[in-house]
C-alpha cells in the first residue's frame, strides 16, 4: 500500500476510534453537563496528554512488553474495571457545581461542594489503564506502522493524526455534554443523567476487558 494511502486509511480508523462512544468520551460528556466546559478543560487536557503518551510508547515498542507480560496487561485491566466502578459511582452522586442549591434540595447537603472534575493528572493516569485506549494504540501500530527508514515518519504521521482527532473529539463531547444541560432543569433530571451516564462508563469498558490485545 502506497504511504499515502496507508495513513489515509490510518485517519479513518483513528476518527471512528476518537468519536465512538468510550469511558473518556462518556465522561467528558458527564463533565460538561456538571461542571460546564471551562472546568473540563484539564480533564480534556490529562486524557490528550495522556493517550499520546500511550502512543508514543506503543509505537516504541510497549506492545512487545505485554506480549512478552501478559499478565502486567491483566493487571491493568483489573486496575481500570476498579477505578471505572469509583468513577461511576462519584458520577452518579455528582450535582452541577453552578447549582448548589439544586444540589441541597435532593439531598441536604450539597453534593456539589464535594464533586469535582477528573483532574489532569487523573485524567493521564487513566490513559493508561483504558483497555480501549491500548487495545487502539497498539490496533494502530500493528497494522499500520512502517518499520526501517520510514519508522520515525510513520510514528509521527501516527501521533499527529491522534493528537488531532483527540482534541477534537474530546472537545466536542464535552460540548455535548454542556449542550444536555441546558435540558437538566430538575434535580430529578440531574440524578437521572448521572446515574444512565455511570452505568454506560462501566458498560462501555465490558467489551475490552473480556478480551485480551
């Protein structure tokens, strides 16, 4: 395959993997909706950082290591599938941060005093612990990595491609997610979305964690 053509089938499959739905895609939406986009903004910033971290070490040959360790690999996902189930579990008590008093009338004291954004560093840390975000990585590397003279062109043509659909993926779910609050008028509504939006971020992990790279 022609390189030209080899990136351009690259930058499908990178778009499709960036803006389906994910663990950090259903979070961004969760955050936007609760705390608006200017507090996401690190969180979109940590899981920027943080995948092409992920990338540059697959393409560096971190995939070779789980194939050599696939138990460090099984541990991973067990560490993710754990902070998934806390994730969903402070997603589904969160209250928009702007509304303190919605938050009081569900449950006395306000939640939102409590809920924060996914920091950065949370946000990077989970990069690496996302079977998903690996199981893309080393997808991508696998299949459309040049070896020899072109390897230091092919993993950068790779990182910039990434880093463009993440951003832009990240931001637009995160706009999405401040596009549904403005039809989360209730505190009921609220308790709702947060709740659907938790069982989907550990729903949407299920599927990578069952399989193996």
């Amino acid at each position: 395959m022609h390189l030209a053509d080899q990136f351009s089938a690259f930058a499908i499959f990178a778009t499709i993997a960036a803006f389906t739905p994910g663990p950090n895609n259903i979070m961004l939406a969760a955050s936007g909706a609760n705390f608006g986009f200017g507090r996401t903004i690190p969180h979109i910033l940590g899981i920027t950082a943080g995948f092409m971290s992920v990338v540059i070490a697959g393409g560096l040959g971190l995939g070779s290591l789980f194939a050599i360790a696939p138990l460090s690999y099984d541990i991973l996902r067990i560490f993710a599938f754990g902070f998934l189930i806390y994730l969903g579990y402070k997603l589904a008590l969160t209250m928009p941060s702007e509304d303190k008093e919605l938050a009081r009338q569900i449950e006395g004291v306000s939640m939102a005093e409590r809920s924060k954004p996914l920091t950065f560093w949370a946000a990077f840390a989970f990069q690496w612990m996302n079977p998903k975000a690996l199981i893309v990585v080393f997808s991508a590397i696998t299949a459309y990595m040049s070896n020899g003279p072109a390897f230091l062109v092919s993993l950068t043509s790779i990182t910039i491609i990434f880093f463009i659909v993440t951003i832009l993926s990240t931001v637009l779910w995160c706009w999405l997610g401040t596009i549904i609050a403005h039809f989360l008028s209730t505190p009921r509504a609220y308790r709702i979305f947060n709740i659907s939006m938790a069982i989907l971020l550990v729903a949407s992990l299920l599927p990578a964690l069952t399989k193996g790279l």
